[in-house]
C-alpha cells in the first residue's frame, strides 16, 4: 500500500502546489483561464492521441470495461433517486449531491494512472475516458432536465441539452481519441519529429492540469452543506468503488481492464460540474465544496481502495 500511495502523492502535491500558487502568487483569473485552455484544448488532447494511436488494444475488452462502467454508474445514480425521494432533499442541492457521486475528473485519471498503471493502463484510460465523458455529462445533463422546475431554466436547460451534444461532438478529448482510433486500426504512423512533439505535450499535459486542478479549489465550506458534502463524498469515493468491483467481478473483468475500472470509480469529481451547476441554476456553492473535499481526500481513499480491490 505504501507503493500505491508513493505514487499517488505526488499527484495530489503538485493540485495542492496549484492551489497555493493561486491564492498567494498568480492571482489572477485570466491567467488560469488561460491554462485551463491550453490543458483541455492542446495538451490533454495530444497525450490522448499520443496514447491511443500507439496502444495495443484488444475492443472487445474495452467495449465490455465501458458498458460495466456504465452498468455502476447507473445503478448509483438509481440509488441517489431513491435518496433524495426518502429524504425529500432540496431540489438544487441534489443536482450537486448526483453531479459530485457520478462525475469524474479526467484530469486525475490521467496524472494518477500514469505512475500507478503503467503506460499500458494509461492508454486504456484514454479509451474509456471518451466514453464516460458522454455518459457522466447526459446523466447530469437529465438531471438537471428533470429537478429543476422553474419555467425559464428548463427552456434555459433544453437550449443546454443541444449545446451539450454539440459540445460532446466538438469535444477536443474526443476528437483526438477518433483520431488516435483512425491511426491505430488503419497502422498510420506519425513522422518521428512530430512523434517526439507529441511526447513532449504528453509530459507536459499531466503537471499543468494538475496545477490546474488545484488552482480551482475552494477550501471554505458553510456548515450547513457539510452533512450533504461528507455524503457525498462518501458515495463517490467508497459506495461507487465497491459498486464497480462487484459489477466488473460479475463481468469478469479482471488484470489491467479492472485496476482502470476501479480507479475511475475512485476518483474525486471533475471540476467542469461547478460550470454546469452555475450555468443550469443549480447549487455551486454545494457543488464547489464537493469537488475540493472529494478531491482533498481521494488522495487517501485512492491508495486504500486500489491496495484491496485493484
């Protein structure tokens, strides 16, 4: 276990590096809009292709990790519905309680796999993050769509539901996914210049986006919403793991497929649903303390549950 959290740590050093970097040196907003770009549009896509166009994949394999991933991240979000129906909890606080449960940092996914599994486990990662940004971002999507009453936000939240498929579409992750696929099956090689380039963006992808993660952190939680973060937390970072080793178990999944599966369900939620929940009239502040709690402590709960179920 001290192996797993050795290589976990310095992950979770350089997003906390981030976030001191943003509150007493780089302060400014624009500055880190600007890195948040250069990650998701350049870096984050260029290792993805790099990995993806290179990897030996077998697609029957990754089809059957995608679909088990699917099968748990269902069967939590039905149990969320039941919750929420038992206990009667607000409205827009639920939106940010299914976001925080269900939703993944891809950012993490790829700085924690790269030490953890390997360059092999890394160019699943890149497969099945495809797959699971579509997934996470339509069940939130509906969510929203459903619990959120008033007239004006769910006209505002049916215009949201077709810039989600365009954006999805337009992706950058995806579409340098296709086109890591394209190149993989049709045995397209890159030229060794633009090789070793791509190598270079690759390295550089995983420090920034995790200075990145971190500079978007908000340490401040009112007292009101601890119950509802701590819940949360709980569900994303204990309940859907072991949901995900009992379904990848069943599916017999096993080796490298299922270390990805378990990571992926141990991991704190991405900071793009503090966005949504702002943009679809949700709860951000709810939202904003549950990615930096499930983030804060996934550095623990990581190492613990890939040392028993990965």
């Amino acid at each position: 276990m001290n192996d797993i959290f050795c290589s976990i740590l310095p992950i979770f050093l350089i997003t906390l590096l981030g976030s001191i970097i943003k509150n007493k040196w780089l302060t400014s907003e624009e500055f880190w809009r600007g890195i948040e770009k250069l990650s998701y549009f350049v870096l984050f896509p260029a290792m993805l292709f790099n990995y993806v166009s290179a990897a030996d994949l077998s697609v029957a394999s990754i089809i059957k990790l995608v679909v088990a991933l699917v099968i748990a991240t269902l069967l939590v979000s039905i149990g969320l519905i039941f919750y929420r129906r038992k206990y009667n909890i607000n409205n827009q606080l639920f939106t940010s309680i299914f976001q925080g449960s269900i939703r993944y940092n891809s950012y993490i996914f790829f700085g924690v796999s790269s030490p953890l599994l390997g360059s092999s486990g890394l160019s699943v990662v890149a497969v099945i993050s495809s797959y699971m940004i579509i997934c996470t971002n339509i069940l939130s999507v509906m969510i929203f769509a459903y619990y959120i009453p008033d007239k004006s936000v769910t006209t505002t939240i049916r215009t949201s539901i077709i810039l989600m498929i365009k954006l999805i579409v337009s992706n950058p992750l995806i579409i340098a996914s296709l086109l890591g696929f394209i190149f993989n099956y049709s045995d397209l090689e890159l030229h060794l210049g633009l090789k070793k380039t791509l190598d270079s963006l690759s390295n550089a992808a995983l420090a920034i986006g995790m200075l990145n993660v971190g500079a978007g952190l908000n340490f401040t939680i009112k007292q009101e919403l601890l119950q509802s973060v701590v819940f949360t937390s709980f569900i994303k970072l204990i309940i859907f793991p072991l949901i995900s080793f009992v379904v990848l178990w069943l599916m017999s999944i096993d080796g490298i497929d299922r270390s990805v599966g378990i990571l992926y369900s141990s991991l704190p939620c991405a900071s793009t649903a503090y966005v949504l929940s702002r943009q679809l009239g949700g709860d951000p502040d709810s939202m904003a303390s549950i990615i930096t709690f499930t983030t804060f402590f996934s550095v623990v709960t990581i190492s613990i549950i890939m040392y028993i179920l990965g």
